[in-house]
C-alpha cells in the first residue's frame, strides 16, 4: 500500500491498547485481501428513530481502528450505511397512531414527524446524527441505501442472488432447523448478554433491520428479494414467480395488487437482510466492521451472512468484534429524548466532544460501560481532569495516555477544547446559584485564584456552558440550590457557643481567606482552631465528625438543606457580605 506522510501512533504497545490491536489485524487483512488499495471500515445505521448512545458504539468502534490506520499513513476509508430503505416497522410513542398507515413503506417514503423541516422520516433521524459525528471530528463516507437500491446500483448483486437463490436458502435452511425444538416451534433468541440495566434494553434492539425476516420460502419458492408494491408502496408484498432467463417476476400485496415486472429494470424493491449484508461487504470490500449482540448468536445475520458472502458473492467475511451494551445512568430524568434511550446530540448539549469520545475508547469493545446524565458525571469529568494531569506530568499509563490522545485528537487534528477548564462539578455548582447570570458567574470565577483570574468567561467555554446545560435539563428543581435571602432567625437563636464561636471563627477569616484554596483551608481548619488542633493538622475520627456537623449547620444557614455544593466554590458564589449577613449570630 502507498502509505502517506507519517502521523505519530498513539501507543506502541498493543497489548495494552485494543485499538491498535485491531489496527494491526486490519492491515495485515487488508494486505493480504486487496494489496494496494484503500482500507474499508464500516458501519450501518438505521434511521428508524432517534439514533441513541449505544448505536454510536457502532460509528465509534470502527472510528477509532480507522483513524488510528489513518495515523499510520495508510489510506482507510469509513462507510456508514444509512439503512434507510428499511422498512418502517412501528409507530413510536408520541407519534400520531394516523402514522401506522405508512407501516411497511421505507423509511425515506415516510412523512417526517409533525412539525419537522426534513422531507422524510429518515432525513429527520439522520440529520442530529449527522451533526453530532461532526462535532465528535469523526469522519466518514455516508451512503444512502435507499440511493443505492433505486439508483440500480445493486442490480447485478440482486440478479445473482436471485439465480442463486436455493443455494441461499440451503444455507438459511441449516439454522432454521437448529432454531426450532423438536415440536417444530421456534425456539426463543438466546440473550448473549445481560443489558446493564433495565431502560437499556431499547438500546439493546440495535439496528432494525437486524429483526428483518429473511426471505422464508412460501408456496412458490424461496426468494431473497422483496419488492416495495408500486401501488401502496409497502413491502407486504410475496413474489409468487421468478424467471432466471428473461428476469421476469411477478408478485401480489396483502393492498390487493399484482404485477410482473422484469427484475433487471426493477428498482423498487431490496434484498432481504441476511443477504443484503453480505451482499454489501463483498460490494465495498468491507475488511472491518463490529457487530451487536443482536447479531451475534447462531442463525443471526452476521453468522448466517459468513457463510453467503463466501458461498455466493465469493467474498470475505470483514473482521471485528461485537460490541456490548452501553448503559445510561440518570436516563429517568431526560427531558429531551421523551422516555427514549438518549443520543449523542443529547450527549454533547452537558458534556464536551473529547470526553464522550474518550468514554468509548478507553473501554473494549466487548465491556460494558454507563453515560452519565446524573450526578455521576461531575466524577466523570473529575477522572478526566485526572487523567490530564497525569498526561501533562507523564505519568498516565500507557493505555490511559493512548486513550486520551484518541479523546481530543484524530489524524486530522486536534478537537477543539476548553482553553482554561475549570472542575466540571464547581462550572455546574455557580451557574446553579448565580441561575446562569454572566456577571455573577464572572465575579465568582475571577475570585477562585487572585493570583490567576478568570478574565473572560470565553476561556471557560464551551465547559461551562455543558454544564449550565446540565443543571437547567437534568438536576430536579427540588435539587438546585436556592440561597436564603434573610438570615434563619430562629436557627440561629438556638445555637450552643461552639457552634457560634465556629461561625465567629469563619467569620474572622474570611477576608485573608478568600479564594477557592483559602476557603477550603479555613472550612475544614475551623472545627480544628476549636479542638485546639493547627489549621493543617490531619484529622482525626472525632474531628471528622465535628466536621461534618459543621458543614451540616453551614449548609442550612446558607441554603436551607443538610448538603449542597461544596462549601468554598458556595461562599464564593454566595459573596462575603451575603454571607456575613446570613451567618451572624
């Protein structure tokens, strides 16, 4: 092959990195199938409806091997398949039920949903998706298989399949005699693996094409094609006769109409799934390409399409893995996708394109791993932020530091970041008090380091705008922080001398005391100054305790609860007069 002007690997171990395993494998592969030519990794999509964060493992997966390919100087290309001349299966909730006369029509001759600016149901689907790989710097080579199928394109593959349709049928035929027990009944799809959790069994679905029928033999015979009816334009349609000579087929709808057509000028219809896979990787010279479980067990399309794509196009199965699920915790809480599995456009709106990238690669393919909506993503952004460091003083392992680098670069160039990335967890905690106010936010920003103000809240975006986005859409109301606006009169009645000598002690040191690293000097030194202890001594059990118990009170003085954000970034946002004013005893 005619390699390219070097672009330095990511790592050099592949034992610890399994993108460059696969990279490697898909080289040698390549090399061996078609010296000399571009490398093809692939992907399929079905625009069915909102393409969710587990579909992405599907873009993500071959992304990585192709870029990292890519970095190696070899020319590799990415196809998506956009499988959307799929049929249209069911119509979704919040959809209006007038949309299940379009059952059975593909998904490009559907009506986009109510009140949409795309042409079709497809487009609708496809556009966000689009948009979302864009900003995640992943490039790649779309291709419409309804273009495909109406342009004739797969007109001779179609025509081959068709003459060779009892031999496609034979090797359907070992899997449809393992598939049933011994009355005859179908028996039930093995679930080769556990969903992660509950709501995650929609993701688990994958593609809908994977579910699509393969083309059972009737009365008239086996056949791989199914045509659209030229008159209803569904696909609930049965070829009752096929001539190889002349192409001639003839067909009947459950709408009541019939014709014959001849099959080499026909360009409105499609191969049935477990053949228009195969079909397709002997077509594109696909040498990878992962898969679902949900195409993984025996008889399913990728096993079954092993066998035909060698047995009848006389191509090669691609290499690739099959990739697990990837669950969502804090999916209850989505307001965007309304009760669906959540997309990577739904990602990127609370968190930067680097880190939803970077949870993918660091994980195999064949792991599991959850997208965080809740709480759990400020320590998501916190081991990011880790790991930076770690990056920035050489210390990250080798997988980490490859990982990281597959995060916020590609062979085309770096990502682009947040110039001057503050914790997740303190951008989240201000904008939830200030309630998104720029100058308030600036203000308490330029105080957390006098010796290195924030200057402009540009240098804290586009970080701090995830999450202002993630406080307002997915932190319950009962949730956020609401500051008092009067002193707790009566709370502060009651209080014993520790406690007010504390708040005294807080009081006093406020001034020489305020920025992010002071602050959180003098909350945690002052239950020591009371035990007689110095401000950096280490804390014992018991001081532990008076510490907690001193946050506690601090919390419902400030905020009315037992816990909020954490106590310095709080006196920061809150302002020391507020803050003299509300803890005076």
């Amino acid at each position: 092959m005619t390699a390219r002007k070097e672009v330095p690997t990511v790592a050099q171990s592949t034992e610890t990195d399994w993108v460059s395993r696969f990279a490697d494998e898909v080289i040698a592969e390549a090399e061996r199938r078609a010296p000399g030519k571009p490398i093809v990794c692939a992907s399929g999509l079905s625009p069915s409806g909102p393409i969710h964060l587990g579909n992405l493992r599907e873009v993500m997966t071959p992304h990585l091997v192709a870029d990292e390919i890519r970095r190696r100087g070899y020319e590799c290309v990415h196809i998506v398949s956009w499988d959307d001349y799929d049929r249209y299966r069911k119509v979704p909730a919040g959809i209006d039920p007038s949309w299940a006369e379009h059952i059975g029509k593909p998904l490009t001759s559907v009506p986009a949903p109510p009140g949409s600016s795309y042409p079709n149901w497809a487009e609708h689907f496809k556009a966000p998706m689009i948009k979302a790989l864009e900003e995640m710097g992943i490039e790649f080579h779309g291709i419409s298989q309804t273009e495909k199928y109406t342009s004739g394109a797969y007109r001779e593959q179609i025509l081959h399949a068709m003459r060779h349709r009892e031999q496609i049928d034979a090797v359907l035929d070992r899997y449809r005699t393992k598939d049933k027990d011994k009355a005859g009944a179908k028996k039930p799809a093995k679930q080769q693996q556990k969903p992660v959790d509950e709501a995650e069994l929609q993701a688990a679905e994958g593609s809908g094409a994977a579910s699509e029928d393969d083309g059972s033999a009737g009365s008239a015979g086996y056949y791989p094609y199914k045509p659209y009816c030229s008159v209803c334009e569904r696909d609930l349609t049965t070829v009752t006769s096929y001539d190889d000579e002349t192409t001639e087929m003839s067909y009947t709808c459950a709408c009541g109409h019939g014709e014959t057509v001849l099959l080499r000028e026909h360009d409105r219809g499609k191969l049935v799934w477990k053949v228009d896979w195969p079909m397709r990787w002997a077509y594109e010279g696909v040498v990878f390409e992962p898969s679902g479980v949900d195409h993984s067990s025996p008889g399913s399309s990728y096993v079954v399409g092993g066998q035909i794509v060698r047995e009848v196009f006389g191509g090669e199965q691609p290499i690739g893995p099959m990739y697990a699920f990837v669950g969502i915790s804090g999916m209850a809480k989505m307001s965007s996708s309304k009760g669906g599995v959540p997309t990577p456009a739904d990602a990127l709106e609370i968190m930067e394109a680097p880190l939803l990238r970077w949870l993918y690669a660091r994980r195999r393919p064949n792991q599991s791993f959850k997208i965080a909506f809740d709480q759990e993503i400020q320590r998501t952004y916190d081991e990011w932020d880790a790991l930076e460091r770690k990056i920035t003083e050489g210390t990250a392992q080798p997988a980490d530091a490859a990982a990281y680098s597959r995060a916020t670069r590609t062979a085309a160039g770096e990502l682009p970041r947040t110039p001057r990335p503050l914790p997740y967890r303190m951008l989240a905690s201000v904008v939830d008090i200030t309630t998104g106010h720029d100058e308030q936010t600036l203000r308490i920003l330029s105080e957390l380091d006098p010796d290195n103000p924030v200057k402009s809240l540009d240098e804290t975006r586009p970080r701090l705008d995830r999450a202002e986005r993630w406080i307002n859409t997915q932190v319950p109301a009962d949730q956020r922080t609401r500051v008092r606006e009067e002193p707790d009169t009566e709370l502060l009645a009651s209080l014993g001398e520790t406690e007010r000598e504390s708040l005294r002690l807080l009081l006093d040191g406020l001034d020489t005391h305020w920025s992010l690293d002071g602050l959180t000097t003098l909350v945690y030194g002052v239950p020591k100054l009371q035990a007689g202890f110095a401000a950096d001594a280490k804390p014992t059990p018991e001081l532990k305790v008076a510490q907690r118990a001193f946050f506690a009170l601090l919390y419902q003085l400030l905020v009315g609860r037992d816990t909020g954000p954490r106590l310095p970034t709080l006196l920061l946002a809150v302002g020391a007069d507020r803050v003299r004013k509300l803890l005076a005893a």
